[in-house]
C-alpha cells in the first residue's frame, strides 16, 4: 500500500535526500529494504542505469520486486533482454500492462496514436499502469540519472510524491543513481559482463516504444532520440505526480 499519514514526515526525508547525496548506491538501497522491504519496488525500462542498480540490490541480498511498464510497443531486443535478465539473475520482472492494447486503442482513438497524441498514448500505455502500481507500494526506486537531459537535471536521490490527488496517495520516490555519469554505468556493465539491449551497439542511447525512438547523434543528450519532432522530452511517469520535495 502507499505511504501511511504516520510515515510521512517532509523535513525527515529532505534530511535524508541531503545525506543520501555522497552515499554508496548500496547503502541507499540497503535504507529503503530495511525500512520498507518488498513495500519497496525497482522500477525498470533496462536503460543500463536500471541494470546496473537490480545488478547491486541483488548482490547485496536485497531482493526488492522489479516491474517495468510493457507498452505492447516495446522493440524485440527489449523483450530478448528482459528474458536474458530473468534468467541470469533468477527472479521475474512483472510486466504492467496498459488496459487496451495496440488494436483496441487504435480502434477507439484512430491508428498510430504516437503520430498525433503522444501525450495521450504514453498516458493509456505508461502513465495509468503505473498509477495503478503506485498504489499497492509506499516506494517507487528508479534509474533516473541527472546526466540524462535537462528535464532530469533537478532529481533528488530521495523525494516524497503526491501521485493520486483524488485520493491523496503519498509514495517516496528514490532515484539512487541520479549521481552517476553514463560512463560510471557502462563501465560497470561491461566489467560485470551484464547483459545491455543490443540496441545500444547501434547508437541508441535511451530506448522506449519501437514508434518513438531512435538512435542519436553525436553531441545529442542521451534522451534526444525520443518522441522525434515533437516538444516533448518525457513520456509523464516522471513529470506527472503532483508536489514534490
């Protein structure tokens, strides 16, 4: 369930985010599990960020649930990933799914919805799913890195989100890795020998729906291949909760 009025205390986890700040990716997941247990859960749409954070809680005995949103949109190397990832560490990544899929959507809202409403497709596909999510944890724990793009530039290690006005739902919201440079990521990933979407190999930096993604250019931000000609830089699942500290 979502954070309790009795567990919420602004100053406490401004404290905290304070001195999360320096502190070893481990010792940040080791707090979360010890205070909150499978409460807790890793977000993941295996950016090497993700990998590299399941990769350290497993490591360290802290077998917190892992979830990712499964858009129906998803490239094939995506889901080859997941697989090789549920194998090699022994656990299984819960895929949320949307409530229509790609063919009932298209028959209520007209085909290839990411052409004319990306706000709207990434709110049925992601958004409400993760919503729904939300609400049976008190923590949601993501890959968010500050290096990503401008819009990522403010991301606290820890926050407290107001996800569901209507029914005033609370959950901490922990980006352990908001500190780490791309570099950090990778260098991990290939002394540890992790698996990494293939993709990748082929100039995509971040990846997301196969309709809306492609590889970037030299000199561009690592989300710069996302959503192409439109003024849109995130699909909403971080920009949509209401006020944060």
């Amino acid at each position: 369930m979502s954070l309790q009025p009795s567990e919420i205390d602004r100053d406490e986890v401004k404290r905290l985010a304070s001195e999360f700040e320096g502190a070893p990716l481990t010792e940040v997941l080791a707090w979360l599990w010890e205070k909150f247990g499978e409460r807790a859960a890793i977000g993941t749409s295996f950016q090497g960020a993700g990998l590299v954070m399941i990769d350290h809680a497993l490591n360290a005995g802290l077998r917190f649930p892992v979830f990712t949103l499964d858009t129906n949109l998803l490239f094939p190397e995506t889901y080859e990933l997941k697989a090789r990832l549920e194998k090699r560490w022994g656990i299984t990544i819960e895929g949320l799914q949307p409530e229509q899929t790609p063919e009932q959507q298209a028959a209520e809202y007209g085909a290839e919805l990411w052409k004319k409403g990306p706000d709207v497709c990434c709110t049925l596909r992601k958004v409400v799913p993760l919503q729904k999510k939300l609400s049976t944890l008190a923590v949601w724990i993501t890959g968010l890195r500050r290096q990503q793009s401008d819009t990522r530039e403010g991301a606290q290690i820890l926050g407290l989100y107001h996800f569901d006005v209507l029914r005033d739902l609370y959950i901490l919201k922990a980006n352990p890795m908001a500190t780490w440079k791309r570099e950090a990521v990778w260098d991990y990933i290939k002394a540890n020998g992790l698996p990494y979407n293939a993709l990748h190999d082929r100039g995509y930096r971040s990846i997301g729906c196969w309709p809306c993604t492609r590889a970037t250019d030299a000199g561009e931000n690592e989300r710069a291949g996302r959503w192409t000609g439109f003024d849109k830089a995130e699909c909403g699942i971080h920009t949509f909760l209401g006020d944060s500290i």
